[in-house]
C-alpha cells in the first residue's frame, strides 16, 4: 500500500521543515516594516494568495486519507501569512490597506462559495477533483509571485532582492514534496512542484548568472580606480618598489632604517590602499 511507504514519511517530514523555513524566509521583511513603520511600497497580494491556498490545501486534507502531513504544514502556513498580513495592514498607508482588506474578502469569499458548493453539491471523487483543481491554481500562484523578482534580476542585472538561500529552500521544498506527490500518487499534489522545482531552479541559476556578472564589474571597477598620489608620488609605485628591492631606500624622499622591520611600511601602505 503507498501510503505506508517510508519515504512518504520521510518526504513528507522533510518538506514539512523546508516549507516552514520557506514561510518564515519574508521575516526580515516584516521586522523591518515593524521597525520603520512603513511597508515601503511592498505588496500584500502574495500573502493573501498564499493564506487562501494554505486554507485550500487544509480542505483538501480532510477530503484524503493520510495527508496528516499535508495538513500540519498548511496550518503552520495560515498562522503566518495571517500574522504577516496583519503585519502589513497596520503599517501600510491608507489606500494598500483597504486594497489588502478588498483582496481578503474577494480570495476568502471565493474559497467559502467553493467550498460550501462543493460540499452540497459534489461527492465522493468529484469533490476531490474540483478542490484538488483549486489548490493547484492557487499554488501555482503561489510559485508565481517570484517571477516579478526574476524579472527585475534581468533588468537591473543585480540579485540583491533575491536571496540565494530561499530559492536553494523553495526548490528543495517543492522537490520534496513532489516526491510526496509521486509516492502517494496523487496528482494534485505533484502537478504544482513540477512549477515549483522549474521556477526555483531558473532563480538559481539566474543567481550564479549575475552574481558572476556583479563580480567581474566589481573587479573592473577596481581596475579603473585611479592611483592614489603621496607627496607627488604613485602610491602603486612605491608599494611594488618596497616589494620588490632589497634596498632600504623605498623611493624618492621615504626611506626606510636598517634597523626597522621591512614589513612594517609595506603594512602600513596595504591599509592605505584598502
């Protein structure tokens, strides 16, 4: 029987703690709305996605047998996409508030008129289906919402604003859980990380990309600084001079005693540079 293999349990354990690091990754964001008392233009449209399809995979949960597992992390989830959300309704000006109180009541009042029709309507499979289908929207919604952040590594050629870390956890979370998926033969589960593993590979992939680009600009700009002058002096010059010669005489009018460590001004002239 599936569903007593081990490696559901494994997968699914696993995947319950890559999604709860993947839930917690937007902290620091939140921390420093807390802090500034400003949510600084960020938007509440991915939180709310996300709580909706949280709820969605809890339903669908209780139509399955043993998808505990499915029902603990989806939990987690709803408790802290609320609190970010809440988060982002106190500190946000006046009009992203009520566009974030709009969008909870259109997302939440379409997931209860799906739900109560599919509870007094649809039986047995059907339901499955018709529920199963919802959270594989929501879902991929979900795996969406980077896309603006790929979008914006391509134009400004910088991935400041996505961390290597929650793309390396978000595709390890949907790797996991579409093991789980496969291993319970269930179709709804696998279908929405197939998009997640996809979608977190190119992130990465467009990390190692323009991180590599960051750095090579970075040297050349190094490369094109211009040499600092001491007392009408190339300070480049001086340092490969005291480098290179075995006399005590650094250049020009700086000169070193015979009886002083000849690393010290080497040391002291490293530090100018940096």
């Amino acid at each position: 029987m599936a569903h007593h293999h081990p490696w559901i349990f494994i997968s699914g354990i696993l995947g319950n703690i890559l999604s709860f690091m993947v839930y917690l990754a937007p902290l620091p964001t939140f921390v420093r709305v807390y802090k500034k008392k400003s949510t600084e233009g960020f938007e509440s449209l991915p939180y709310v996605v996300a709580l909706v399809s949280a709820m969605l995979w809890i339903y669908y949960a209780t139509l399955k047998p043993n998808a505990f597992l499915l029902m603990t992390i989806n939990s987690i989830g709803c408790v802290v996409e609320t609190i970010y959300i809440i988060v982002f309704i106190v500190y946000a000006p006046k009009k992203a508030r009520i566009l974030t109180l709009k969008l909870l009541l259109v997302f939440n009042m379409g997931a209860l008129v799906l739900v109560l029709i599919t509870h007094f309507f649809s039986k047995g499979r059907s339901r499955i289906h018709v529920i199963g289908w919802s959270c594989v929207v929501t879902s991929a919604a979900v795996f969406a919402a980077p896309l603006s952040i790929m979008r914006s590594v391509i134009h400004t050629k910088s991935v400041e604003f996505m961390p290597f870390t929650l793309s390396f956890f978000l595709t390890c979370s949907a790797i996991l859980w579409l093991v789980y998926g496969l291993l319970l033969k269930d179709f709804y589960i696998s279908l929405p990380n197939i998009v997640g593993v996809v979608l977190g590979t190119i992130q990465m992939l467009l990390y190692v990309v323009y991180k590599k680009f960051n750095n090579n600009i970075a040297k050349d700009h190094e490369r094109k600084q211009p040499s600092p002058i001491v007392n009408g002096k190339n300070i480049n010059h001086i340092k490969a001079s005291n480098i290179h010669s075995s006399s005590p005489q650094v250049s020009g009018d700086i000169e070193v005693g015979r009886d002083e460590n000849l690393y010290g001004p080497q040391l002291e002239h490293s530090d100018d540079g940096v």
